[in-house]
C-alpha cells in the first residue's frame, strides 16, 4: 500500500513538472516570406522585428527562399521591418501577438526603388550579393540605387546589417561589430564611428564584405564580426579618372563633390582620390513621461551641420610575377557643427498650474581627422600559398566643444526662476601602428591560416 502512494506521487509530480514545463517553454514565432514585385523570392532581404517603441529585438538575412522566422519572442505588439538595396523599405502593420502564438504573415511584396535614368550604358557586372565559405559580398558598384548614400546608409541596406536608433551597427542580431576598410581595423566605435562612416561616399566603396566568423588573418576585437569596406580602385591600363557630384534636399540640403584619378601599368598602379561634402541634418523630438511624481513635456529640434573633406591616395608595384608591394595613405577630416533648441515642461503631476518651463540649447563643435597610412607585401610561393605581410600606422583624433545655457521660467514664461550654464569639452587621441605576417595553405576541401599580430 505504501509503494502504491509512493508511485501515485511520483506522478502527480511528474504531471506538474511536465506542465511546469510547458508553461516555461516560448513557443512564439512570427514567420513571413518575401517577394519582389515579380513574385519571385527576394533573396539576401534584412528582416527586422521591432517592438512598438521601434526598438530592434530581432534581425535576420533571408535565403534564396525569401523565408524569415523571428521565434521564441515575448507577447506584445510588433512591426516588421525589411529593407533591401534595390527595393524600397517595407514596415508591416502593428501585429499583436499572444505567448505561443504561431503567426503566419501574408507574403511581403516589396515595391520597385524608382529614379531617373540620363542615360543607358550596358556594362557586365558583378551579381549585386555573392556568398563565398567565410563571408557575404555586397558588390554595391553593381547596384544604381546605391549612388548619392553615404557610408552609415549604405551599410543599413547591407544584407544582414542593422543600423539601430543610436545608429549602433548590428550584424545578424549581434553588436559589437568591427568595421575594417580595406582589410585594416578602423579601431573606432560610438560617434567617433559614426562620423568617419558619414564622411565616405558610397560611390568611392566598391563592395562590402561581411564576415561574421572571422578567421586568424582578422585582427578581430569584437564578438559580432566584421565589416570589411573595401574601395574603388581602377584597374584600367592607361590615365583615367572622373568627376562625380550629388545634390538632394529634404528639410534640408546636402551636397558632394568628388574626382577620382588613376594611372596603371604593366608593373605599377597609382591612384588618388579628393572627396569633399557638406551635409545639413534635422532631428525632432517630441516626448511627454512621469518621472517620481512629474509630468515632463519635451519638445526639441537638433541641426547638425557637417563639412567632411577625404583624400586617399597609393601605389602597387609589382616586383615580379609573384612578388608585389603595396603603398597607401588615407586621411579623413570632418568639422560638425550641431544647435539643439529644446522646450521642456515640469509639472506636478496632481497640480499641473504647479509647474516650470526649461528652455535649453546644446551649442557642439566636434572637429575631428582620422590619418591611415599602410605598407604591404605580397609573396605568392605557388598556386595553393601564399605570404603577406602588413605595417599600418594610424592616428585619430577627436575633440567635443559644448556650451549649455539653460534658462528656467515659470509656468506662463513670463518671469526667468534661474539659469544655469553647463559648458564641457571632450577628447579623444587613438595612436596605433600594427604589424601582421599571415600564411595560407589551400588544400582541395580545407583552406589552413596563419598569423602573427603585433
């Protein structure tokens, strides 16, 4: 009789672990598919899930079937994002989901980005994504919508990029992101990173790279992979160069100008490029909260007004049939200007007639120059190896002038309570220099590395 009640509760308790589980266990998933407007899958698309304050929870690269899931999320409400190089955005309908629900989205068929053609010129071009074992190629030379972005709005349209609020860089759900130009480490994060991004034309960027398990030849810091931003150079025999401009207003204007120079020959190439860009920008803010008791109303516009000024410039030589060197400098220098007017209400929150108005401004000056200078060698001891070696000096500089004047009225504006000044400056100063040797054996199905950083 005992042993009876013993296996009685044994299974009342295994009853209520296996329900205790199913309670615990997130079944929820969102899932969709995307077309073009051909009906066909729009492959390498970025689906984005944002949360109803448009916060980035999830973000995935589609596959050749177009296909996304976004599973194991939390009930609330959601949008999803897609973004494309050669489509315009998409963001869906808010969708209210409940805890393991399993929701299937009507197929997303993204509309045609549409723009004027002066001329047709029928070339051969790269297909526009292309994967490879270690990474995804984005030849953004062979995409027409790419021209007149900057390189911050190129890399959002990437497949598998997201460019949050904040415009942290997320590479399929992971931050920590390490952006390289050129096969070398920018060393840059935060504003600092979003400045130097800002200041590239994406009609200098030939293709972005994107590596999310680095291999022993990467000088990677961070945990969520790397960006490699490779630039244009010309390979054409002979001089060439070009000059390129671009001119677009929203509320406000932005402008750049740029030539390319080139000169190749049977042993050494020589290449420069000049950019120069003046861009206006507006940010607006309206945000009403409690915050311990106090009903506060924000309202606040932000102008930023950036002049950025790019030169690069180098030379490959080659020695013989398997020898190479390489030389090549790059300086990029920025001066921003940013005027950010705001109005804020403080109440009471019971007794609202209680209450003050803060009138504030942010006056910023942030000049900043980033100087790269590299020297290269290449070795080709066969058709399955090779050895290379890299020097790379650098140096970075950033400094941050604010001026805060803060005026508090009473709750008509008529009467000045107090002000109080705030004014700070911020510096930044990055020297490094690196010097890497790296080996590579190709086998049939294997391809060895190995290198040395210091």
């Amino acid at each position: 009789m005992r042993i009876t009640k013993y296996i009685i509760l044994v299974f009342i308790l295994l009853l209520w672990l296996s329900s205790y589980s199913q309670e615990q266990k997130n079944e929820t998933q969102i899932k969709g598919a995307i077309f073009n407007p051909e009906k066909t899958p729009a492959m390498f698309s970025t689906a984005i899930l944002l949360n109803q304050d448009s916060v980035i929870i999830k973000g995935v690269l589609t596959g050749e079937d177009g296909a996304f899931v976004f599973d194991k999320i939390n009930a609330g409400k959601y949008f999803v994002k897609v973004t494309n190089i050669e489509f315009k955005n998409y963001v869906s309908k808010p969708i209210l989901i409940k805890k393991n629900d399993l929701i299937a989205l009507d197929s997303i068929i993204l509309a045609t980005n549409s723009f004027k053609l002066n001329a047709v010129e029928i070339v051969g071009r790269k297909a526009l994504v292309e994967v490879h074992a270690d990474k995804t190629v984005f030849n953004v030379a062979s995409s027409v919508n790419a021209s007149g972005n900057n390189g911050l709005e190129l890399l959002s349209k990437a497949p598998g990029v997201v460019v949050d609020m904040d415009n942290n860089i997320i590479l399929q759900g992971k931050s920590g992101v390490q952006i390289f130009i050129d096969g070398r480490p920018s060393r840059l994060s935060g504003k600092d990173l979003t400045n130097f991004l800002e200041s590239i034309r994406s009609d200098n960027i030939e293709s972005i790279e994107i590596i999310t398990n680095p291999s022993s030849k990467y000088d990677a810091e961070g945990t969520g992979g790397i960006i490699n931003i490779k630039l244009k150079k010309n390979t054409s025999l002979g001089f060439n160069g070009n000059i390129i401009g671009s001119y677009s207003k929203g509320v406000l204007p932005r402008s750049s100008i740029g030539t390319t120079l080139n000169y190749s020959g049977r042993k050494i190439n020589l290449f420069t490029t000049l950019n120069y860009s003046d861009n206006h920008f507006q940010t607006d803010i309206s945000e009403s909260s409690y915050q311990s008791g106090y009903f506060i109303d924000q309202q606040s516009k932000s102008e930023t007004h950036r002049k950025s000024y790019n030169f690069s410039g180098g030379m490959d030589y080659a020695i013989n049939a398997k020898q190479s060197i390489s030389m090549d400098g790059r300086a990029f220098i920025n001066r921003s200007d940013q005027v950010l007017n705001g109005s804020t209400g403080i109440y009471d929150s019971i007794n609202t007639e209680d209450g003050e108005i803060l009138l504030s401004k942010a006056l910023d000056e942030i000049p900043s120059e980033n100087y790269n200078y590299n020297f290269g060698y290449r070795y080709t001891i066969d058709s399955t190896s090779n050895l290379s070696a890299d020097f790379s000096l650098g140096k970075y500089s950033s400094t941050k002038n604010t001026y805060q004047p803060n005026d508090y009225y009473n709750n008509s504006e008529d009467t000045l309570l107090r002000s109080v000044n705030n004014q700070y400056d911020a510096n930044t100063q990055i020297d490094l220099w690196s010097v890497m040797v790296d080996y590579e054996k190709r086998f049939k199905k294997l391809r060895c590395s190995f290198s040395y950083l210091f």
